[in-house]
C-alpha cells in the first residue's frame, strides 16, 4: 500500500488533482471516495493535505507536485512541503529518485 501525498498552489487545486490521479491510474480503480482522499483497491491512497499541520502522524510514500506553467506552488506551499519531504525521509519505501514527481497541471 502506499500514501501519495498531493500537494498544489492551493488545497481546491490539490482536491481536484487527487481525484483526476486516481482516474488515470491503469493499475487500479478507485474503491472509496472523499473529496480529499481516494482509497484504489490495492489499498493505494492519494491524499491532499490542507497544511502542514494535518501531515504529523501520516506515512508517506511519495508525493506529486501539482502546478500550472509557472511552478510556484514551491513558494507558496513551501512549510506543507518541507513537512511532506521530511515523512518521506523518515517512512518512504519508495527509491528516492521516485519520492517526488511533478505534474503539469
């Protein structure tokens, strides 16, 4: 199983990405459906979180980078982002060079 953390310029942004991820998973289809988080039947989970604070306690795997030509979401998500990095250091199972993607809105 793993956790994707979903991080855009804004948590809106971030929703809508978590639920257009899992629709274009070809290796599973989504079982349970919040606004914020998708459950695929291979336990996979796409996750946004809001802040910064909602991250304490979650193990994840990998996040996905979610923003328009101008990449600043970097910039103004930087605090969600560097508690996400510092999860992934601590719990990822996945090879470092896949821990973090990034996705052209």
């Amino acid at each position: 199983m793993l956790k994707i953390a979903v991080v855009a310029y804004n948590y809106e942004i971030a929703c809508k990405a978590v639920r257009l991820l899992a629709e274009n998973d070809v290796d599973s289809k989504p079982k349970i459906i919040h606004k914020d988080k998708i459950i695929m039947e291979d336990e996979t989970q796409y996750v946004a979180f809001p802040t910064y604070n909602h991250v304490r306690g979650h193990c994840i795997d990998q996040v996905v980078i979610v923003d328009d030509f101008r990449w600043s979401v970097d910039k103004q998500q930087i605090e969600l982002l560097d508690w996400i990095r510092y999860r992934l250091e601590c719990t990822s199972c996945v090879p470092e060079e896949l821990q973090e993607l990034r996705f052209e809105w």
